[in-house]
C-alpha cells in the first residue's frame, strides 16, 4: 500500500541518522561549530549531515561505502554547504551556507521527527526549486484517508496519562471543526483507526526516539494511524518552561496522521518545531492544506 512505501522512505531516512542534535548529542559544545564554512574540518560536522540527511535535506546515497564514511566524516564539503543553504532557506534564516548560531540554534530546537523534504529534482537546484509561497505541504503520493473513510475512531495505549487526554481529544476537535472528518473512541486498539500512545528509545516502529532533547514525537501518514509521543521528554497540558506542550504536539501530529506533511510557514501548526510557549491554533495554512487534500 502507499503508506508502506512512505514507511520505508522513513526507515531509510531514520537508518543512516540514529541520532539528532539534542541537548543530549555528542557535540559536547555547539560553539566549536559556530562560523563553519565549506573545507573547514571540525569535531561535529558529521552530527550535522546526520541531521540533514534525517529531515530530507542532505541527499548523500548512502548504498556504498565511501558514501557512508562521507557522511561520517568531518569534512565541510560542497554538499552539506547546499543542504544547510536549502534548510536556512527553509527555515527562514539568513541564507549562507555557514553553520552560524541562529542555524544551529534552530537544530536544536525540540521537533517532530518526520522529514521535512522528501525527494529531490536531480536536474535543478533544490533550493531554487523550493517554493516559499506555497506553504503547507502533502506526503509523497497524496497518501490520504479513503473517501468513504470521514469519521475515525482512536484509541489511547500504553498507559496513556489520563491528565492529557483532554489536550488530545481538543486537538481533534480542532481539527473536525476545519475539516471533513469526525472522531470517537474505539472500543479497542485493533479496531481503532489512530493509536495514541507515549513511546521511548526504540519502540519497534523503525523510528527510535532520542531521548529527552530532539525529537519529542512523530506520527504516519495515512492510512497507518500510529501517533508516537517521546514518554522521556517532559510534558505538561499546560505552558511550563522546559516542558512540551500536549496540545501543541497533538495538533502537529494528528496533522500527519490526516495526511499533512511540514509547512514551512513558522505560525502554521505544521511547522515541525513543538512551540511550548504558546499555544498554537490551526493557521489558515493547516486548513487550507486539509481542505487541498480533502476538498
């Protein structure tokens, strides 16, 4: 089915990147990359294609060895230049091609862990191909919930805390009110259409969490219905420093589980980075990209 094919878009992406910029890294100081340029050759590098290539930006093959151990090298080479100039430009920031602090400081940003670029034009520069003025974006394939398929039931596994349940079933409703689709409880897991639940570390998805720091969730695109929250990052229904907003996340996540992939509009819930200083509502991006995909 489509969505398999879009799961092993994701364990491929997932496999060459175990591990993203987190507080938790191994880059024991983010400043030794700060002014990073093409042919400089420093401790880190090879943390910073790792993320690149996760999130679709850096498109190293990797089925042989050598492009392997480029990846694995700190080599600042014309490559990672190209991918940081696309994620710069994707992310609103200041188009160098130079690892500066505001760069970094957005890796470092908790996020959702579904790539953000999907495939690349062989024959143009992806960056120039990358159009700003579309915002909302769709899976590869229009992967999508069948027409006959308007109302879906859920289901809340693995000891799912109670206090945010409420935070999860607004985060539907907000979503019903702009859109096709209905949602109620199902009576168990295997009937449900979405499953809900906190994961950790490797969680037989393909997809490991990172542990607090980094990722904090992901979820499938259609019809697969799995949304995953990181249980060893901190959570809170409410706005509370150093702790990620359920609601916000939920919002996010339950945007791909519709079939929504990453806006690169920063006010759109679809946006990949988790804001938990403000509750976010859906953008009138979010409900046009919905209403694109369902019409």
């Amino acid at each position: 089915m489509a969505f398999k094919s879009l799961q092993l878009l994701f364990l491929i992406l997932a496999s060459i990147a175990s591990h993203v910029i987190s507080k938790h890294n191994s880059i024991l100081s983010p400043r030794r990359l700060y002014g990073c340029r093409k042919d400089d050759n420093v401790e880190g590098i090879h943390s910073i294609k790792k993320y690149l290539q996760r999130y679709g930006y850096l498109s190293h093959n990797t089925s042989t060895d050598s492009n392997i151990i480029e990846l694995n090298s700190n080599k600042f080479d014309d490559s990672l230049e190209s991918a940081i100039r696309l994620y710069q430009k994707w992310s609103h920031l200041n188009v160098s091609g130079i690892i500066d602090q505001e760069t970094l400081d957005q890796m470092f940003q908790p996020r959702c862990g579904v790539p953000d670029v999907f495939k690349f034009n062989s024959s143009k520069n992806l960056e120039d191909d990358l159009e700003m003025s579309s915002h909302y974006a769709l899976f590869p394939n229009n992967e999508k919930w069948p027409d006959y398929k308007r109302h879906l039931t859920y289901m809340f596994t693995n000891n799912f805390p109670i206090d945010f349940v409420p935070s999860m079933t607004e985060a539907m409703a907000r979503w019903a009110a702009q859109s096709l689709f209905t949602f109620s409880e199902a009576s168990d897991a295997q009937s449900a259409d979405i499953n809900i639940s906190f994961q950790v570390k490797d969680h037989a998805d393909g997809f490991a969490f990172d542990g607090p720091g980094g990722v904090v969730g992901h979820a499938f695109a259609p019809t697969d219905g799995r949304l995953h929250l990181d249980g060893d990052d901190t959570w809170s229904a409410g706005l509370e420093e150093k702790k990620v907003n359920v609601m916000n996340a939920a919002l996010h996540e339950l945007g791909h589980v519709l079939g929504l992939a990453h806006s690169t509009l920063p006010q759109a819930v679809m946006w990949p980075y988790i804001e938990s200083n403000a509750l976010k509502n859906l953008n009138d991006d979010d409900i046009a990209g919905i209403h694109a995909l369902y019409p």
